[in-house]
C-alpha cells in the first residue's frame, strides 16, 4: 500500500456517498434537530429541509408530538418547490413525512427518549447508538457526532477497529492513543469528509449485495481489502459453482419432475377417460331409465287420462240418458197428462151429450105425456059430450031413474067404468113409457162413446208402440 498520507486523499475521493450532507451544522440546532434535517435531505433540498424544520418545530411543541402524529399530517409542515396542490401535493411529501417518522420512532426506542445531546458529552456511547440507529444510517450518526464534536473527527471504537483492519493505524484500545494516531492521517479541512467516507466504508463492507471494496479500487490496495475481494470472489465463484450444480440438479429435477408429471398426467388421463367412460355409461344408464320412467309416467298419465275421459264421457252418457229418461218421462207425463185431459174432455162432452139427450128424452116424454093427456083429455071430453048427449036423449029415463035409486046407484057405479076409461091413459102411459125404449134408444149414443173412446184404444196401442220403438233404439244410442 502507499503512504498513508496519500492514502487517506485517494480514499476520500474515491468513496461516493449515497446522499448529500450539509458542508456544515445549523447554528443553534440541537443534534436531534439536525438529524431532522439529515433525513428530510434524502427527499429535500438542504434549504427546504431545514425550512421545513422550522415549520415542525412551530407546529409541535416537542418531537413526541410529532413522532405520534399521522402521516398525512406531517406533511402538510414539509415545504418543498413543487407546484402541486392539495391531495397531490401531500401525496408528493408522504415519502418525506414517513421517513422523518421512521426516524423519530427509531430514535425513541433506541434511546428511550427523543433527545441526543448525550453524544456531546460522551463519544463512546453515541458511537454505539448511531451503530443502532436503522434510518439514520452509520454514516448519518457519524455526522451528528461530528457536529457533537464541534467538526472534530469523532473517534469511537467502530472507527478504530476499521482503521486498524486497513491498516492505517495500530491496534488499541485507547480511545485517547486511538484520537493521537487518526489526527496526522485528517487531511487539512476535510474532517467532515473524512468522518464520513471512513463510515460510509465501515456501513457497506459487509453489504451482501454490493459491498463497498468491490466498487473502490482503492480500498483493494489494503491487504484486509484485498483479502475481503479475494474472499468473496472465491465465495461467489464458489457460490457460481454451487449454483451451476443447483441448477443442472434442478434441471435434472425438473426434467425428472416433468417426466414424472407427464407420466402421473397420463396414468391420470387414463384414470379420467375411464372415469369419464364409467360417468357417460353410468349417464346413459340414468338417461334410459328416466326415459323409461318417463315413458311409464306418460303410460299411466294416459291410461289415467283415458280413465278419466271414459268416466267423465261415461257420466256424460248416463247424464244425457238421464236427461233424457227425464225429458221422456216428461213427455210421457205431459203425454199422460193430455190423454187424461182428452179423456176428461171426451168423458166431459159424452157427459154433456147423454145429458143433453137426457133431456131432450124427458123433454120428449113430457111433450108426449103431455099430448098424451091432452089426447085423454080430448077423448074423456068427448066421451063426455057423448055421455052428456047421450044423456039428453035419455031424460025419460032419467025420470025413471029418479024413481029407481037403485038403478041410479048402478048409474053411479058407471063412473067406474069411467075409471077403467080414466084408467086407459095408463095404457097411454105404457105408450108414454116407450119413449123409456127410445131412452134406451137415447142411450145407444153411450155404445157411440164406447166406439168414441176406441180411438183412444188406439192412440194407447199407438204409444205402446211408440214405447217399443223407443226402447229398442236406447241400446242402439248408447253403443
């Protein structure tokens, strides 16, 4: 390696650091306050950063306020130059709030408070702390130290066993002996320089991904340097090695996987056609029996529908038979009814008609009777005026009568044969009781009804035959 002297120059020209620090501390800032500022510098300007210090510190009576305070709300302190407003802008400053957020939350729990003013009094310590600080980094803690320092390199035993492994000064444990040996190897006004390149070197050397001795030729010349690059270019060749074998083995595994998996598909391709063969018979199966069933559902349907249709079409039947019955023997009835009617009617007017003749047979006999007497009366008148002028012839007898009382007593019996002439009309009666042959005669009108009333006889042997005819054709209706 070169002298250290023009070592330590290389060095801190060689190393860049990942974000910008202020060339000097805030006046007046405590360490906690420029820690503030450090952070906010990864998403601000250092002009906006301490700006937006100022607004924090007007908002917040102390930085616990803060640390509890959401998000959202800590953004609307930062200031920056961006012209968004509103969601946008707040949107914009949510990286910076939360990072100032992280770094408030980090510092509590690894002080147990929010206060690094200790660091002024004791070096040591802060060095362990800032060792444990996540979001401020090594290479941030080491520039609070620095200002707690007053710009003096400040030396802590993390920076002494990284200037011992590099070779730059001998091993100790003196802090004091380790403070005389750094400050001939400072270059003239570059202690913040140096203060941080040296911590940003001890951060990243053991950085998995990139460690800082792979990208800093520099850092190479040095023997712990070169054994580190040495060391990791045999581990990562190694690595490499065990990688390639990884990968022939994971291909190998893959292909073994492949072939296993294609072998299982087709064993299972296999399995599914069988299945799938099993599934469509077992299908058809079901499909043929529900068709059957189907098909015997339908059968009974019918046949229950055909039994319904034959009863409800035999009820129809017998319903019109009935009503039918009925209207016949409606007919019948009204039938029966007008042939009692025309029989009473007949009955009715032979009845008017034998009283009618009746009297006309008693009008008849009284007219005979009545010529009968007056014939009698006729003939006993002129028997009478015979007598009488028989008589007159007499009268000389008549005189003898006076004297025979006797003879006048057998003249007195005469009159019984005037009686016997008066009984002749009896005779007449006999004649007048032959108008009783013409009531006989009169009464033959009554054999006339008799052979009126045959055409009832007739008409009953007419619906009789009627009757016949209709019951001989009811079968035929109901076929």
């Amino acid at each position: 390696m070169a002298k250290k002297t023009d070592f330590i120059p290389r060095l801190l020209d060689a190393i860049k650091l990942r974000q910008s620090y202020p060339s000097e501390f805030k006046s007046g800032a405590s360490l906690m306050e420029q820690g503030v500022i450090l952070v906010l510098m990864r998403h601000l300007t250092h002009k906006q950063a301490e700006t937006s210090l100022g607004t924090l510190k007007t908002a917040y009576p102390d930085w616990n306020e803060a640390r509890v305070s959401q998000v959202q709300e800590l953004a609307t302190h930062l200031k920056s130059g961006s012209k968004k407003k509103g969601v946008d802008l707040l949107r914009e400053l949510s990286p910076a709030a939360r990072t100032l957020k992280a770094y408030l939350q980090d510092v509590f729990q690894q002080t147990h408070g929010l206060d690094l003013e200790f660091m002024r009094e004791d070096v040591a310590t802060g060095g362990k702390v800032i060792a444990q600080l996540e979001v401020l980094g090594l290479t941030g803690g080491s520039f609070l130290l620095w200002a707690a320092q007053d710009g003096e390199v400040p030396v802590h035993i993390g920076l002494v066993r990284l200037l011992d492994r590099l070779g730059l000064i001998a091993r100790t444990t003196s802090l004091k002996k380790a403070s005389a040996s750094i400050a001939p190897l400072v270059p003239t006004g570059r202690s913040l320089d140096f203060t941080l390149a040296l911590h940003e070197v001890a951060e990243l050397w053991n950085d998995s991904g990139a460690p800082i001795y792979a990208s800093v030729d520099v850092l190479r010349e040095t023997a712990y340097g070169k054994k580190a690059f040495t060391d990791r270019e045999a581990q990562l060749k190694r690595l490499e090695a065990q990688r390639q074998r990884d990968e022939v083995r994971r291909i190998a595994a893959e292909k073994k996987e492949a072939e296993r998996l294609r072998k299982e598909g087709e064993r299972a391709a296999k399995r599914s056609a069988a299945e799938a063969r099993r599934r469509e018979r077992e299908l058809d199966k079901r499909r043929k029996a529900d068709a059957r069933k189907r098909a015997d559902d339908a059968k009974k349907v019918a046949l229950i529908k055909a039994k319904a249709d034959a009863k409800k079409k035999a009820e129809a039947a017998k319903k019109a038979a009935a009503k039918k019955a009925a209207a016949k023997k409606v007919a019948l009835k009204k039938a029966a009814v007008k042939k009692a009617a025309v029989k009473k009617a007949a009955v009715k007017k032979a009845a008017v008609k034998k009283a009618a003749v009746k009297k006309a047979a008693v009008k008849k006999a009284a007219v005979k009777k009545a010529a009968a007497k007056k014939a009698a009366a006729k003939k006993a008148a002129a028997k009478k005026a015979a007598a009488k002028k028989k008589a007159a012839k007499k009268t000389p007898a008549r005189k003898k009568a006076n004297k025979k009382p006797a003879a006048k007593k057998k003249a007195a019996k005469k009159p019984a044969a005037k009686k016997k002439a008066a009984k002749k009309p009896a005779a007449k009666k006999k004649a007048a009781k032959k108008p009783a042959a013409k009531k006989k005669a009169a009464k033959k009108p009554a054999a006339k009804k008799k052979a009126a009333k045959k055409p009832a006889a007739k008409k009953s042997t007419k619906k009789k035959v009627t009757k016949k005819s209709t019951k001989k054709k009811a079968p035929s209706r109901r076929r």
